[in-house]
C-alpha cells in the first residue's frame, strides 16, 4: 500500500510514521512550502489596528509563529489585545496557540465552513472587524464571506506559499519507481493551493493522477475535485475527511479498503 504525503516538510512526520507503523509505503512529496514575509510598515498599521479588533483567526501553525513574532515586533503585547476572540482552524494551530497562553475557538471541520459555523459567529455582538493571520492565496472564501457580512477584514499576509523546488525532483524519482506499487495510490489534498500544484506537477502523468484516491479536507475542496472530474472526463477518486489527524486519515483509508 502506497501514501503519497504532500503535507508541508515540518507537518508531515506524524503522518508518515502513523502510516509506516500500519505497513503503508510512504512517499514524502510536499506540495506547500511556508516562507514568512519580512515585516514592513503595512503589517505595522495592521498590528495597530488589532486594539479594536473582536476576532483574530489563525489559519496554521506558522501563522502562530510568525503572527507572534510580528506582534512583539509591532510593540503591542497579548496583554493589551486580550478583549480579542482566537479562531484556529485546527487542533495543531490551537496547540500553538496555547503555548503562548492564548485559547481559541476550533471547528469541529477544519475548513473555512467549519470556522464560519461556529457559534461564536452569532453569538458575539457588535462583530465589526476581524482579522486573518494567514497565508498568500489562503482563506478568500472564508474573507469574502465576511465581508459579505458587512465585517471590516484586516488582512494579515504573513508569509508566501509555493511548491518547494525540490519536490520536481521527488516526483521524478517516483515516477522512475512507481511501477514497484500496486494502483491505487492514497494521498490527502488538504488546500486548493496542493491540488493546483498537484496537477502542475503530474501534468505529463496522467496515469498517476488517476490512479490515486485523494481524501480531501472539506466539503468545497471535495465539490472541487468533483468539478475538476466532470470538466476533465478524468478518473479522480476522492473521499472527503474533516480534519488531518493521522489517525483520522489511517481509518478512512482501512474503511475505504474494505469497499474494493
């Protein structure tokens, strides 16, 4: 059995050592590398901006990391935005957050739609300004939505996303040995970001791309996916999951198994 991990280098053990200790080959072959954006003076009037802000949300841990480090560099203290509300989108992004004694509202899916259900969106009155400590690329359905609201967004652009150059040459040497593993292939899509570069990746190997069986995180990402197969005629197998826990992913592919 074959898990092909596309999630980013610093998150990616847990699940491959899951996997490997249940008999999976793993192949690691990230599809997203985070790089902090140096801090400049937009960030600064955005930081400044938080003393009347009701919610900050944190998209992944390295938007913990460094929305933390800015924060101390822009000369405000938790101290003094402690009236905000904290949404992390997961269970790893809450985990950081509590290491610097912040506690933080959590979806139940760890999506967009997930963090936009959660009760804390009709139950805070006066919602005027929210703030996303985020990604380039990451969260616009979630922005749009509230500003469909009528919600001021303060738009935290902490650091870039991109395919790391290395991974080109990973997928070649799977692509030299893939012949080595019997179809179908398991891989986990956890953004529209790691589709887009998926298939730029594997444009000249369609053969792989179908052989695969994506669970994929979240509802929109799954009817993508599905958009994708009806437009293209391709054959993309795909599951939805709602969050990226090891274990999680380990038993949707044990349940799915027992189907073929």
């Amino acid at each position: 059995m074959l898990f092909i991990n596309t999630r980013p280098i610093d998150r990616a053990q847990p699940l491959t050592e899951c996997l490997r200790q249940s008999g999976f080959d793993v192949v690691d072959l990230p599809l997203l590398e985070l790089t902090p954006r140096p801090y400049n003076n937009i960030l600064q009037q955005l930081y400044l901006q938080l003393l009347s802000t009701q919610i900050i949300v944190v998209v992944s841990p390295t938007a913990v990391q460094v929305g933390m480090q800015y924060l101390q560099q822009s000369g405000l203290s938790l101290l003094q935005i402690q009236h905000i509300q904290w949404i992390a989108v997961g269970k790893k992004t809450a985990q950081r957050l509590s290491d610097y004694g912040v506690e933080s509202h959590v979806p139940m899916v760890e999506t967009s739609e997930g963090m936009l259900n959660l009760p804390l969106f009709n139950t805070l009155k006066d919602l005027k300004k929210i703030a996303f400590w985020r990604g380039e690329g990451g969260r616009q359905f979630m922005m749009q939505q509230c500003q469909d609201r009528h919600i001021d967004v303060l738009n935290f652009v902490l650091y870039d996303r991109a395919c790391p150059p290395e991974t080109h040459q990973r997928f070649l040497d799977f692509v030299a040995r893939v012949d080595q593993f019997e179809p179908p292939y398991w891989s986990c899509i956890s953004s529209e970001a790691s589709w887009n570069n998926w298939l730029v990746l594997t444009r000249d190997h369609q053969e792989i791309v179908s052989a695969c069986h994506y669970l994929v995180l979240g509802e929109r990402l799954y009817q993508l996916l599905r958009h994708d197969k009806n437009a293209t005629q391709a054959c993309l197998n795909s599951t939805k999951i709602l969050n990226l826990e090891p274990e999680t992913i380990l038993q949707t592919i044990v349940q799915l198994q027992r189907k073929l």
